[in-house]
C-alpha cells in the first residue's frame, strides 16, 4: 500500500493520544494535534470493514509509535465475480503491538483498499 506510506512513515515517532475505533473506521490522535484515519471511500457495490484486532488499540495511548505498517493481500475467486482483500494494519510501540485487520468484499470491480488521511488539528 505504497499510495499511503507517506502518511504511515509520519505517524512514526509520535505519542498517541486516543483511539475511536468502530466498524468501518479508526481514528488516531497524536499528542502534537495530527489526526490519522483509516477508512474506505465508498464507491458503490463494495463492503470494506474492520474484521477483528489482535491487541487492544486503546493500549496504545500515550505510547510513542515506533512502526506502523499496513499490508494487503488480494483473493480471487475463479469461476465467481467475487474479490476479497485483507488488510493488516499493524502499529508496534515500546509496550504493544495491535493489529487492525479489515476485510473488503467486491465482485472484483470495485475497490476494497482501506485509505488513509492525516489531518493537523
């Protein structure tokens, strides 16, 4: 997911503040006011989700963030017009390690990435 590394290479370094995380999206606040937020901008027949975590996200907070890296790997189903992407996103500090794992579904058309925003507060 190169598109994003830019933004994942800038949450390194930075002491997370909190971590609002619900179906389809999660948001990370940095101490120093930068918000991070992992989505899917909906097109139209897609379902992209967050599946399960490994690790507890709120056990990052007031950790600084020394790796973030998001990973996927496609599925096709031969013979259907079904497509599957996981999407691991793994955030690693001195204390914890969380992985968010996210799931889209499509009939292969339509993309299942998960995106990526950082904003200054």
């Amino acid at each position: 997911m190169s598109d994003y590394q830019e933004y994942l290479d800038n949450m390194v370094g930075r002491v997370v503040k909190y971590v609002d995380i619900d179906h389809d999206q999660m948001k990370i606040a940095c101490e120093d006011n930068s918000v991070f937020t992992f989505y899917h901008e909906q097109d139209c027949c897609e379902r992209v989700y967050i599946a399960d975590t490994e690790g507890e996200p709120m056990s990052l907070k007031g950790w600084k963030l020394l790796l973030v890296d998001m990973e996927a790997t496609r599925k096709d189903d031969n013979g259907r017009d079904e497509s599957q992407t996981t999407t691991v996103v793994k955030f690693i500090t001195n204390e914890n390690t969380v992985s968010v794992r996210w799931i889209g579904e499509s009939n292969g058309y339509y993309s299942e990435s998960v995106d990526l925003k950082q904003f200054l507060a």
